[in-house]
C-alpha cells in the first residue's frame, strides 16, 4: 500500500536536532549527492586518505633516508652491540646517539601515525554521533507516517469498496489478535503497513548489512527493541535539548515505540543486522597494516628491541583487539571506515615499496657498471693540485 500512502500521507517535517561538528556535516549534507550512506562513507574515506596522503609519502621518503643511514652505521652498530651486549638500556642510549647524530629522524615516521590515530578517534565519534542521530531520526519519520495514515484511516475504511481491497491484500485483517490475544484494530494494522512500507522504500542498508548505523553482527537484529533501540540513539530519547523534541512528544515516541514498530518486529521480517565480515576484516587489514609498518622500521633501523621493538609488538596484539571491540560494538559505517582506510593505506605502502625497490635496483645496477668499466677507486688516493 505504498502508494496509498505517497498519495494520502507525508512524514512531518523534520525538526530533530542534527550533529554540528566537521565530520558530521561533511557526512551528512557535503557528501549528500550519494544517496547511500555506505558509498558515501567509502567516497568520503578515499578524499580523507588522498588528502592525508602527502604525510605517507613524506614518512616513506623519511624512512627510505633513515634506512640508508643505517646501512651505513651498521659497522658501528656491530660494535656498540658487542661493546654493550649486558646492559640493554645504554646500548639503547649509544644508538639513539649514533642515529641522531647521522641524522636518523625518528619523529618524522610517528607524525603520520599520531595523525591518523587522531583523526580515527575523531570519526570513531562522529560516526556514532551520526549513527544516534540517523536511528533516532529514522524513527521520528515512522512515528509520523504511523500516525498521519492512522488518522487518516477512518476516511479510507468508509468507503467499504476501499476496505475490501485492503482486506483481500491482506494489509488489514478483521478480528486480528495480538500475542496477549487482544484485538489490533484495522486502523493500527493499516498505519503499521505504511510505516512498514516507508522503511522499505528508505532503510539504510549496504550490500548485506540491514542497517548501516548498527554493527555488523548477527546477534542485533535490522529492527531493535525499545531497550536496544534507546542505546542506539544515546540520550536522544531522553533530552528534549539533545534531540530538539518537546518532552510530551519524546514521551509518547517512546510508549507507542513497539505499536508504531509492530510490523517491522515480527520475527518472521526482522532479520540479522549482518554476518561479522566487516569486524573480521576490519581486524585482518589493522594486522596486516602494522606488520608492514613494523617490517619497514625494522629495515629503516628505527625499532629494534633495544629501542622499543617489544612495545610496537605488543601494539600489534592490542590494536586488532581495540579495532574489534569498536568493530563489534559500534555502528558498521565506522567498520567500513576503517577497511577502506586501511586498504588504501596497504596499497599507498605496497606499491611505493615496489617503485622504491625498482629505483634501488637501478642504482645498484648503475653503481656495479661503473665499478666494471673504471674499476674501484682507490680510497688512499688523494686529489693532486
């Protein structure tokens, strides 16, 4: 009965209070020419990593330096190792010493990351920021079809030619019962058919996922309870302030919540939200990513265990475990997120390992062909006047 209600019924203007900060407006109204809020994630994603990107390359072009150098000290290196082998923490200082006074920039490397830690943090609560507002005012939309096509009911049921056909399509059953074994009224069926078809016409989904501001997990369902769905909106439902929504009215959202949602609850439509692929790949691509990272500081000479090699190998068991708790627990666009963050990241990293290689190469092979033609100059000889 959907296009009963597009010619009867309009939601209510909607007058909830909208999230004010940076990555909310940008998500919300800036990015608003792709009308899936999952793409626009991802769309939004790829323009953060593009902009940021001059920090990688700057890290890697850092890092490529530093690793130069430390092939370079590796004598010296040796020696201090040997000089130092019982006391680690002086070991430590004398190489700290030795890079720093070649020129090894240590903080170059962790720039790059403390940003985009920053700014991972930051979106972790604006996204659930969002996530809150967008349930919440999901909801708001279906309380205001329930009860615009539920007042409007009883002109469309006296024309009795009307009410058979929503009889025989089944969207209005006479005598119908309830759980309890009350009976639900023809106009409550009929508004939760409207408010069942809205949601259809407008859910939030991406690809497999029902919901894109709940997890990705097969034990939260695509609808909530009145309980789950509070702690998917925060203190929306509670603070006039916070939603921009009279008291009165928050009060009574709140006790028709499973009246207005009544079609959308039964359990034969309301399915799981996800199946967990977001929150495993999520884990996968945050391994993946650091082990590089580590790979690429432990050529460059910037970890190793005297300097902190244990600590960047316990951030590695720490960081998945963090990045699957948010994953599991917070809405499935941050889990998007951050895939798509670190698959930009693994690819930037990837492929500018691959053309520094090949430029390596190239210089070695340069380096041996001029030894093969004019030999090895003699390190002795000095320049005569």
């Amino acid at each position: 009965m959907a296009f009963l209600s597009t010619a009867l019924f309009s939601a209510a203007e909607t007058v909830i209070k909208e999230p004010s900060w940076m990555w909310e407006k940008l998500l919300l109204h800036v990015f608003n020419f792709i009308s899936n809020y999952g793409w626009r994630v991802v769309f939004f994603t790829v323009c953060l990593k593009l902009l940021l990107c001059p920090l990688d390359i700057y890290q890697r072009y850092k890092a490529r330096k530093n690793q130069k150098i430390t092939e370079q000290l590796k004598p010296q290196m040796e020696k201090l190792q040997k000089q130092y082998a019982g006391d680690r923490n002086m070991l430590a200082q004398k190489q700290m010493q030795l890079n720093k006074q070649a020129g090894v920039s240590y903080f170059s490397s962790c720039l790059p990351a403390i940003i985009t830690m920053a700014v991972m943090f930051s979106l972790l609560g604006a996204l659930n920021e969002v996530s809150q507002y967008m349930n919440f005012k999901e909801y708001y939309d279906m309380y205001n079809v329930y009860n615009e096509a539920e007042a409007a009911y009883a002109e469309i049921s006296s024309d009795e030619a009307t009410r058979a056909a929503l009889i025989e399509q089944g969207v209005v059953v006479p005598g119908l019962t309830d759980a309890d074994g009350n009976i639900i009224e023809e106009k409550v069926q009929y508004a939760q058919s409207e408010v069942y078809d809205y949601y259809q016409k407008n859910k939030t989904s991406f690809l497999w996922i029902k919901n894109i501001w709940s997890p990705d997990v097969p034990w939260k369902k695509e609808i909530n309870d009145l309980d789950k769905f509070q702690s998917n909106t925060g203190k929306r439902f509670t603070d006039a302030a916070k939603s921009g929504i009279d008291d009165d009215t928050l009060k009574k959202m709140k006790r028709d919540y499973s009246k207005v949602m009544g079609k959308l609850l039964a359990e034969d439509s309301n399915k799981a939200n996800g199946y967990l692929i977001l929150p495993i790949l999520s884990v996968l691509f945050s391994v993946a990513t650091q082990w590089l990272s580590m790979r690429q500081q432990k050529q460059s000479g910037q970890m190793n265990e005297a300097m902190g090699g244990g600590s960047m190998k316990t951030m590695m068991f720490i960081m998945p475990i963090m990045i699957g708790f948010f994953s599991l627990s917070y809405t499935a666009a941050f889990s998007l997120y951050l895939i798509v963050s670190y698959a930009f990241s693994l690819i930037l990293q990837l492929s500018s390992n691959a053309i520094l290689l090949a430029i390596d190469k190239a210089e070695e092979k340069k380096v041996t062909t001029t030894v093969m033609k004019y030999g090895r100059p003699d390190p002795n000889d000095t320049d005569k006047k």
